[in-house]
C-alpha cells in the first residue's frame, strides 16, 4: 500500500515561487473549494507528474512551468511503502528528478527512462493509467472504466490484482525461451561435432594400431629369417671349427719335424762334408806319395791302404746317406704338408671369420629390430585412446547439459502456456469476475441505482436494468453512468485493498460528480464516501460549496492572489 503524506509544489501552472503543501494524510476528507482558475485541479497534475512525469491535464511538462516565473518549478511528494519512507523529487528548469528511500538517494546512474520505470514497477507497482483510474480521478480527463478499450481495461484490472507480474514474467520467459532454445541448438550442434571428433579419432586409433601391428609382424618376421640365417650359418661354422681342430692337430708336430729336418740336413751336410774330403784324400793319394799332414813320403801299400779305408768310409758313409735321404725326404715331405695344412687353416679360418661376421651382422640387424619391436610395444596407442576416453567423458557433460536444457525448455514451454492470458491470470480474473461484479452492484445498489451489472472475463459489461432488456454503458444517462463510474471506482479501490496491490490512502476526485449527481446522487455518494473514509484520505475538488462544506473534516479553499495561486488562510 502507498500511503501518501504531503506533496508540495512552487512555480507550478499558476503558483509563484514558494512551497504550497497539501498534508494528505492529515484528515479522512477533505473538500477543496475555490474559484475557477485558483489552483485546485493542480493538485492532479502535481502529483503525476511528480510520480509519472506526466501533467493530469493534457498539456506538455513545459507547459507546466509558471509562465510568470519560468523557472525553478519543483514538486515533492513524501509517501511510504511498508517500512520505507520515499520522497520523490521533480522539477523543470533546472531538470530534477530524484527518488529518496529512507534519506537515501537512489542511484541515478541509469538512463533517467529507467530510473523512472524503477520507480513504476519497483517502487509504485502502479502505472499511470491506473493512478487515473483509483487514485486521482478528474471531471476532465479521467476516463472512466467503462469508456476504455479492452486491453486497456485488462491493464487495469491486472494491475489492481497485481498479475501484471505474469505478464513481465511472460515476456521475460519468451526471452528466455528464445535464448534456450538457441544455446540448445548450440549444444545439438556441439555434440554433433563432438561424435564426428570421436569417430575420427577411433578410426585413427583403429589405422596406427592396425599399422603397428604389421610393422610388427614384419619385423618378427625378419627377425626369425634371420635367427634360421644364423642358425645355418652356426653350423655351418661349427663344421670349420671342427676341421680347423682337426687341422691343427695335422700341424701339432711342426715344430718337431722341423728340428728333426734340420738335424737330418745338418747330418746330411757332415756326411757329405766327409765324403768330399775322403775323395779328396783318395785324389791326394792317388797323385802324391807323400802323406797330406806330415808330408812323409808313403809307401804304395799305405797309399793303397788308405784309399782303400778311404773308399769303404765313403761307401759306408753313402750307404748312410741314402738312408738319411729317404728319412730327409720323409720329414720333408710332412713339412710341406703341413704347409698345405697352414694354408687350409688360413681359409678355414677366413671361413670361420666371415660367418662369425655374418652372425654377428644378422645379430645386430635382430637386436634393433628387436628394439623397434620394443619401442612400438612401449610407445603406446593409449595416448590417443585416452583423448577417445576424455572426449567420451566430455560428451557426458555436453549430453547432460542438453538434457538440462531440454528439461528446462520443456519447464518453459508449460510456463509459458501457465504465463498465456488464458493461463494463470485467467483464472485469477475468473475468480475476481464474481467479486467484482457483487462489489459494483453492491455500491449500485447504495446509489439507489438498482441494475444488474456484469462484467465478463474479457472485461466485457452487459447491465441489465429492471425493467428493460440489456444495456450498455453507453445506454444510461450521464447521471447513471456516473453512478456505473464511481461504482467501479470505488470497487477498484476495494479490490485493491484486498489484494493489498494497488491500494493507497489517497483518493482525489476533481468535480467528478458535480455536473451528474443530482441531490440524491450526491448523497448516496457522499454516504459512500464516510463508509471508506475509514483507512483513507479523500479530497473532493466542488464547486458545491453550500451542499458539502459541512460534511467534511477539513476544507481547502484555494485562491489566486496577484496573479498568483495560494491556499487560503
Ligand atoms: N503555465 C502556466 N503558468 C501560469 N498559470 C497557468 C499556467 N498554465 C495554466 N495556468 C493557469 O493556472 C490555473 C489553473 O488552475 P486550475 O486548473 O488548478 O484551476 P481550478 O481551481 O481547478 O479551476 P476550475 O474550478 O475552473 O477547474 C488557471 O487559471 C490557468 O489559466
Ligand atoms: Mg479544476
């Protein structure tokens, strides 16, 4: 509920330069009297344009700077909400507008548009249209219920059961709807690249797995060639070595024959040393008759003699000889074999060395093979299948994350049909529709005015009056229609009291009746009027002064003073 306290105003349509300030909650009613022109209606116009920017009357804001003055026009206007104290302050020339909760000025940073609609939709929670229709209510330019448009009639009805809520909500989830369904399609979109990613990677993994097994296999298989090679090739060798053992026995005794040999030749040479000499002595002998040491003459039959020994030494010595030819040519013969042995030695040994080196290339050919085997065993294709695992994991998190967002579009798509007009603030209407309707004919009936009033969920009258068929509000005189207006006035105000939204203390009415309610009339609403004067303020703008004046607690008269607007003394 807004409770408002004082409004004060200066330099405002035809008030000068200093504050006049209307208490609005100081008395239950009030009657404003005063002549044409004094300055009563402006109490309309301060307050909304002190609330909405927008003057009661239909002129523009500048048109609302006192023409004599032409500056400094300000309007405050003090009010609570529940716990919070507010004062609003505006004015033109200097531009003001400034709102006060509890001394504190609110931030004026925004753009002043949305500071104002803070104040609307945050603060107030009442809009203009409906500050005209409960609050401030003007001979000229209010408009009653019954005379607006449709949608204009379920903005006030909307707004006095406060389900204008469900309207913002609406258009905020429409919003939100947009705005999901977009990130779904981003996340559709996501996953479908995330399982092309997925896929391509698992063919990857599949082809170097598949790779690294051939490679594998081929060299296992080179490998074993090679082990057969080297297999062959050990026996192979195995063979040379075994001849080469053979061989060396063949050439064990080289040394000794040697020595024999060499004995035998040196023997050999003695003998034939011998033999030499003895032939010589045989010469000598032969030649000489003296001996050949000591030159003694010899006689024939010691020459004979001796060449006689010499002879059979000489044939003992070659019969020896022979012998030990045959034992040199033996010995002989073995060395030259053995020589022939050495030489096969050498190439077996040549043999043997080249299939050790054989073996010994295959053998490093197998080892790095064997290596690379290792390697591509080691070197595992598990990096890349745990990219596959990792992007698995985050297609889980993408899923649920869609899921969550299906989720919550399906949660939007039935509030938003809860949010539709013939969702939730249909019902909410249906169920006000009766109590609306029981409260208008309920004040109908106190103005004496005995018609059955029914208004439909599309905020549609049908009047049926006693004694004539269906009517419509354009039907009735400008006295009944009155009667229509300020019954749905005053249902408005107790609607909004029940619902505790759009009710304030406050209630103006600017000659609404004055032309329309004959005496009777104006009794009965003056009867009204005592029986919500209970929790509220009311100020009644009439020029009836006579018939009035003595039914209110307070009187205001206005007064135009040197071409200026006061409050009378
Ligand atoms: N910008 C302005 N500067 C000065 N005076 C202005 C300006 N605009 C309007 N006026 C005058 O201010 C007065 C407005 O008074 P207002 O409408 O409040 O009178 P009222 O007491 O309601 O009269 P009525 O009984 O005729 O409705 C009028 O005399 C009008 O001519
Ligand atoms: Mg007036």
């Amino acid at each position: 509920m807004i409770y408002f306290k004082t409004i004060r105003w200066k330099n405002f349509l035809s008030y000068g330069n200093h504050w006049t300030e209307i208490e609005l909650d100081a008395n239950k009613s009030s009657l404003i009297i005063g002549e044409n022109g004094a300055g009563k209606s402006t109490v309309l116009d301060a307050l909304t344009f002190v609330l909405y920017n927008k003057p009661f009357r239909k002129v523009t804001v500048q048109q609302l700077i006192n023409s004599i003055n032409n500056n400094h026009m300000e309007v405050e206007c003090e009010f609570a909400i529940g716990q919070n104290n507010y004062k609003i302050c505006r004015g033109q020339k200097p531009r003001i507008f400034e709102v006060w909760q509890n001394g504190n000025l609110l931030n004026q940073e925004a753009h002043a548009k949305d500071y104002q609609e803070v104040l609307e939709k945050q603060i107030l929670k009442l809009n203009h249209k409906s500050f005209c229709q409960v609050v401030v209510l003007g001979s000229s330019s209010f408009i009653p219920f019954m005379q607006l448009p449709t949608n204009h009639r379920k903005e006030v009805i909307e707004d006095l059961l406060d389900i204008g809520i469900f309207s913002i909500m609406g258009s905020l989830l429409k919003d939100k709807a947009s705005e999901n369904r977009k990130r779904l399609g981003e996340t559709s979109n996501e996953i479908m690249l995330l399982e092309e990613r997925i896929k391509m990677q698992q063919d990857y993994v599949k082809r170097i797995t598949q790779q690294k097994d051939d490679l594998i296999e081929e060299k296992k298989k080179s490998i074993e060639k090679l082990t057969n090679d080297n297999g062959i090739i050990e026996l192979n060798l195995k063979d040379k070595e075994d001849e080469l053992a053979k061989l060396r026995k063949e050439v064990e005794e080289e040394e000794a024959v040697r020595k024999k040999l060499n004995k035998l030749n040196t023997l050999d040479s003695k003998i034939s040393d011998k033999v030499k000499r003895l032939k010589k002595e045989i010469e000598f002998f032969e030649s000489h008759d003296n001996c050949p040491k000591c030159y003694r003459p010899l006689d024939a039959e010691t020459k004979a003699h001796n060449i006689e020994n010499n002879k059979d030494s000489i044939k003992e010595c070659e019969e020896g000889f022979e012998k030990l030819e045959d034992e040199i040519n033996a010995e002989q013969a073995r060395v030259n074999h053995m020589m022939e042995v050495w030489k096969t030695i050498d190439k077996v040994n040549t043999a043997i060395n080249t299939y050790k080196s054989e073996i010994n290339a295959n053998q490093s050919v197998i080892d790095s093979m064997q290596k690379d085997i290792d390697k591509e065993t080691t070197q595992d294709v598990n990096v890349e299948k745990v990219k596959i695992k990792e992007m698995n994991e985050d297609m889980i998190e993408i899923q649920n994350v869609k899921k969550d967002q299906s989720d919550e579009q399906e949660i939007i798509t039935v509030a938003t049909n809860l949010l539709r007009d013939t969702g939730i603030k249909s019902r909410i209407i249906k169920q006000y529709i009766p109590v609306i309707n029981k409260l208008v004919n309920k004040y109908l009936a106190a103005m004496d005015f005995f018609v059955q009033f029914d208004l439909d969920e599309n905020f549609n009258e049908v009047i049926k009056s006693r004694w004539r068929d269906e009517f419509n509000y354009h039907s009735f005189s400008e006295g009944e229609k009155m009667r229509i207006d300020l019954s749905l006035l005053f249902t408005w105000r107790a609607i909004a009291k029940l619902k505790n939204s759009a009710s304030t203390n406050l209630l103006i009415m600017d000659e609404v009746f004055d032309s329309s309610l004959d005496t009777q009339g104006t009794d009965e609403f003056l009867k009204i009027i005592n029986d919500l004067t209970a929790d509220s303020n009311i100020f009644i703008i009439s020029h009836k002064t006579d018939q009035l004046v003595d039914k209110f607690n307070s009187v205001i008269r206005f007064e135009k003073h040197q071409n200026f607007s006061r409050v009378a003394a």
